[in-house]
C-alpha cells in the first residue's frame, strides 16, 4: 500500500508528466474528487492555461457506447465519433477524471486502458496537455471488479489517507464549509470519517456528507439556528443520528463561545467566557485565533499582544505549545507577524516547556529593554 496525505499528494501530482495517469485509490467520501479538483487548478496556474475544465465521468454508470461513441460510415467505410466529453479533452487541455473505474463494466475498463495507456480511443488522441486521472473504492464494502494488474501497472497509483489536518485546511480555504461545521470537527475529529466498526447501511459522516449537509443547512437558512424544526432532522439524513446529537448540542451552545477577533483585540470582555471552556472548546478557540491572527494581522499592536499574552498565560502548556506552532505556522512568509508575536509570548512558552523561571525572567526582562530601546 502506498499511502500518502492530501497536502503530500498535492505537492507531487502537478509535478508528474503530463503523459503520467494518475490513479486514487480510497474510502468513499474522503473527497478524492475535490483533491482532483484542487491538482487541476494548481496545474491549471503552473502552466497558465486559461480554461482548464475538470471532465467527471462515473464509469460505473457508462455502458461501451457512452465510452467509445457511435459509428458512423460514409458508404464506403465506418468511424467512430468520439462522446462530445472525450473530443473535448482532444481539442483543448483539460483534466480528464474516470471516477469509479473498478465498478465499470470489462468493456467501459477495456477502454480506459487504451485511454490510459495510449491517450487515444478509436484514434482519437488526447490533448498533449490533457491530464488523465482515475479514482477508484476501495475497501470491503464494495462491489467492484478486479483491475487488471496491466491496467494497474500504467498508473502513477497512490493510497490515499487525508487526516483532519487536511480536510479542515480545505474547508478554511474553500469557503465551502460553514464556520460551524469546521470548529465542531476541528474539536469532535472522531465524526469527520465514518466509524471502522459501524454498519455499512447505517448512515454515518463522511467528508463528503459535513460538507452536503453545511450545503443543505445553508440553503434552508438555519446554520446558526439549532432550535428550528428543520435543522435535527436534515443533520439525520446526511451524518446519521449520534454526530447529529453531538454536532446539534454544540451548536446550540456555540453562544458561549468566542471568536478569534474578540481575543486578539477585546480579551479582557471575553476572558470570563474562556474560563467557562473546556480543553475541547479551547482547543477551537485557539483554531480561531490562529486563523484570524494569520489572515488578517501583519504584526501584533500593544494591546493587542498584551491580550495575547494574557491568553496563552491562561492556557494549560500544552495548549501553549499547540497554539504557538498555529500562531507562527506560515513561518518566513510572516517573519514581522512572528516577531511581533514572540515579544509578548516567549515568557509562556519557556515556561511550559519547564525552563526555570530564572532564565524565563531574563529573556523577558530582555525582550522588554528591546522593545524600550526601540521605542527610544
């Protein structure tokens, strides 16, 4: 098994030859698709193309005819014209995607082996700058067909395993993922993936059905509203009954929690509401200040770094170290933010990393005759 994370995989994929066909292989609903999407627009940008159209065809749900196209013939000699999808990907670069290529039909496979070995079907070549992917389930709740190993062996294959890291940081990034949905499963990563053990008939969360179901609770208009009639049972139908019951209690006690900008910048008003935190909710407000220290803040103010410092005093050290590694995570790209930050937290952090409170006191004391001297 060759396993490999999202963030791994898209650095590696828009890097490979474009005559290379990739293969994905995993669990259902772990977003093999989106991460498709993503390579494609990293590509897309790499090589400035324009128009770069991701092509999603289920080959589960093609016979021969809707792969190959239908003959034709001119009295004296038959051609094939090619499906209006496949000469598109002839015509212009796009990024051919064949999803669910072990539940095909022998002759739908047939064909994408051409496709994938030749890049042409029926003399129809592919784009030089097309890129062919292919996904397929894996696991023992399927039912598929055995894929030939010379098939198998003409495929850059990866066994694809994202962890939380990987699925939150898209979500952020997307905008596709209500805030409430991310922070429930930045702190409750048990219910982002379906249970090992559980049934599979059962509905149960997935990547795929979190976002779904933030897409529904949108729609409805009642993300924020617990209480309403509507918002129990559709979390039902997408995330099944016990992430419902725990995704349901939290939002509904989501007014006891506070954002990223209130701590950096009103923390004395809050403070008595972050005393009232678990280590679980504490954990998703360090998650929203991280996110709103990075996205918004070039470097910390006075005020706004005593806040800080008063913040990461009251956190466990463990929590300390986490949210200085998320504080500082984007490294030289936000070296001023960093050093803004380290002035007002080093005293924490040396203390829970247990340096004696002697050394502590020195590095502080001299951190504060910097900050003097340069005011000077």
């Amino acid at each position: 098994m060759t396993t490999m994370q999202v963030r791994t995989f898209l650095r590696v994929a828009p890097l490979l030859p474009r005559e290379t066909s990739v293969l994905l292989r995993g669990a259902h609903g772990i977003g093999k698709s989106q991460v498709v999407r993503q390579v494609a627009g990293l590509i897309a940008s790499s090589e400035s193309i324009r128009d770069f159209e991701v092509i999603d065809r289920r080959l589960s749900q093609m016979s021969e005819g809707d792969m190959i196209g239908l003959p034709s013939t001119d009295g004296e000699v038959t051609r094939f014209n090619p499906p209006e999808w496949y000469k598109q990907a002839c015509v212009k670069p796009v990024c051919l995607f064949l999803d669910e290529l072990n539940r095909a039909t022998p002759e739908v496979m047939q064909a994408a082996f051409q496709v994938v070995l030749d890049r042409e079907l029926n003399g129809w070549k592919l784009h030089p700058q097309t890129r062919v992917f292919a996904a397929v389930n894996t696991g023992g709740n399927y039912t598929v067909n055995e894929m030939d190993p010379a098939l198998l062996d003409r495929f850059w294959a990866v066994d694809l395993t994202p962890d939380t890291q990987d699925w939150l940081t898209w979500a952020k990034e997307s905008g596709r993922v209500h805030e409430n949905v991310v922070t429930f499963l930045a702190g409750n990563d048990k219910w982002l993936d379906p249970p090992k053990s559980g049934d599979p008939g059962a509905v149960s969360p997935s990547r795929r059905s979190w976002e779904r179901l933030s897409n529904a609770l949108c729609l409805a208009g009642v993300a924020e509203q617990p209480d309403n009639s509507l918002f129990y049972p559709l979390c039902l139908g997408y995330v099944g009954t016990e992430a419902t019951i725990a995704f349901h209690d939290y939002v509904k006690t989501i007014e006891a929690q506070v954002t990223g900008e209130e701590i950096l910048n009103e923390y004395p008003k809050v403070k008595s509401k972050i005393a009232r935190l678990g280590q679980e909710k504490l954990n998703i407000a360090i998650e929203k200040l991280a996110d709103y220290i990075t996205k918004n803040i070039t470097t910390v103010n006075d005020d706004q770094g005593q806040n800080l410092k008063d913040f990461m005093e009251y956190l466990p050290a463990e929590l300390r170290v986490a949210a200085w590694s998320k504080f500082t995570a984007h490294g030289v790209e936000k070296l001023e933010l960093t050093k803004s930050i380290h002035k007002w937290c080093v005293g924490s952090i040396l203390e829970a990393l247990s340096v004696p409170k002697q050394d502590v006191d020195k590095v502080t004391a001299t951190t504060k005759t910097a900050k003097v001297s340069k005011k000077k």
